[in-house]
C-alpha cells in the first residue's frame, strides 16, 4: 500500500475544501438551516408529533441525509473530473499509486467532508429544534457508511460524466426528488397503502430509515433491512469501479 501516495491525494482534496469554505460547508449548511427554520420552527409547532417524536426532531434525519447523499456524490465527482477536464487524469494513471489508493485518496476525503458536514447540520439543527439521538453510535456508524457508499457512487459518476452538466444530473435529477419522497417530511405509513408499498422501491427510503432509528429507536424500515440495502449498494459500487480500472471506460479514451 501506498500511503504515501494516498496521503498527497487526500490532502489536495482536503485543501481544496477549505479554500472553498463557502460553497463547500457554509452553503450546505445554511441552505439545510432554512427548511429548519420553515419546517421545524414555522409548520412543525403546527403540527402534531410523528411517532411520539415532534415533526421538527422528525425531518432532523432526513434533511441531514438530503444533505450528505448531495455533498457526498458532488465532491466525490467533481474532485475526480476535473484531471480528466484538465488532462492531468493521466499523470495519476502512470503515477505509483494503484487504483484502490486511488479510490481510497478520493473516496475518501469527500467522505470526510460529508461527514463533518453532516456533524455541523446536526449541531446547528440544536439551535432550531430539540432532538435526542438514542444510538449515538449507531448514528455515527450509518453516517459514515453512507458518507462512504455515496462518495463511492459519486466517483463513478466523476468518470462517468464527459461534461459539467452531467455532474449535476443525477444529483439533482434523481438523489433529490427521491429523498423528498423517501420519507424526509414524512413517514411512509402515513401514506395509502398501495403507495407504502411503491415507496418501498425507493432505496432512499432504506437509508432515511435506518438513520432515524439511529435518533428515535423507531422507523418505517427494519433497521437491519436498511443497513443490508446500504451495504449492497456499496458492494454493487466497488464492482463497478473495479471494472472501470480493470477495462478503462472512460479514463484511456
């Protein structure tokens, strides 16, 4: 293993980062503060509990995972795009480092950034809403898994993508209106039956799910269906990373 080598790529995300404090942490959190303000100050006092939790502590881990599945899938493509936009992706294809350190450096430091993001929502949410977290390490846990998984799967996209444009699709044409009706604002059995049981299909859902029971010991999802659905996705991601490495779509042509 290069450490060495996975060391210098994960420090030039880092200090990419923090040199872009504003867009990269300050944004997100203060986008996240709104729906705080308007859901969990504003509508949530309206509103009636959810389980014996109150709507504004409810939507607490949905907005953090709309946040993180976000950040998590745009730092991790961006931060692997720009060598191939730039030409460099070849000096890093020749360098002495193997794809896995590769993967370690990037995947890595976005998931890094995803997960102090997450941890500065979760304590400026302390400011609008009271909350309690029941498993603070189960909460820790699914946070990095998931941080990991989407940061993995945003490194796909990164390579994937032949434009700027295409960065942002999936970001905000799929992650996005699926964790709104992924059960963010709501719970599921809230819903009519038919459409519980379509709302299942979405894997957002699974990931909502099982970081609410982390907060609250309860959810719509069995935690340990919500931890297996989130698992899979990363194995399913590393295979086909591994076969972008092993064939080179995307990286040699």
């Amino acid at each position: 293993m290069n450490i060495h080598g996975v060391r210098a790529i994960y420090r030039f995300e880092m200090a990419r980062t923090f040199r872009t404090l504003m867009q990269s942490i300050a944004s997100p959190v203060l986008s996240t503060s709104l729906y705080f303000v308007v859901f969990g100050a504003a509508i949530g006092s309206r509103m009636g509990d959810i389980g014996g939790v109150s709507y504004g502590a409810f939507i607490i881990p949905g907005l953090i995972m709309l946040s993180l599945l976000n950040e998590s899938i745009s730092n991790a493509s961006f931060g692997i795009y720009m060598p191939k936009w730039a030409g460099t992706i070849y000096e890093l294809l020749s360098a002495p480092v193997s794809y896995v350190e590769v993967v370690l450096g990037y995947v890595g430091a976005a998931a890094t950034k995803s997960v102090i993001l997450g941890l500065l929502i979760l304590a400026t949410a302390r400011i609008f809403v009271d909350y309690e977290i029941l498993h603070p390490f189960w909460m820790i846990g699914f946070l990095i898994l998931t941080a990991v998984t989407f940061s993995l799967f945003g490194f796909i996209i990164g390579l994937w993508a032949d434009d700027f444009q295409k960065l942002q699709v999936v970001p905000l044409m799929v992650i996005t209106p699926l964790t709104f009706l992924g059960g963010s604002f709501y719970s599921i059995s809230m819903l009519p039956p038919v459409w519980q049981k379509i709302t299942l299909f979405n894997p957002v859902v699974y990931l909502v799910n099982g970081f609410r029971w982390s907060f609250y010991g309860e959810a719509d999802v069995n935690i340990a269906v919500s931890v297996g659905a989130t698992v899979g996705f990363l194995v399913l991601c590393l295979g086909v990373v591994w076969w972008i490495f092993r064939t080179g779509w995307k990286l040699k042509a």
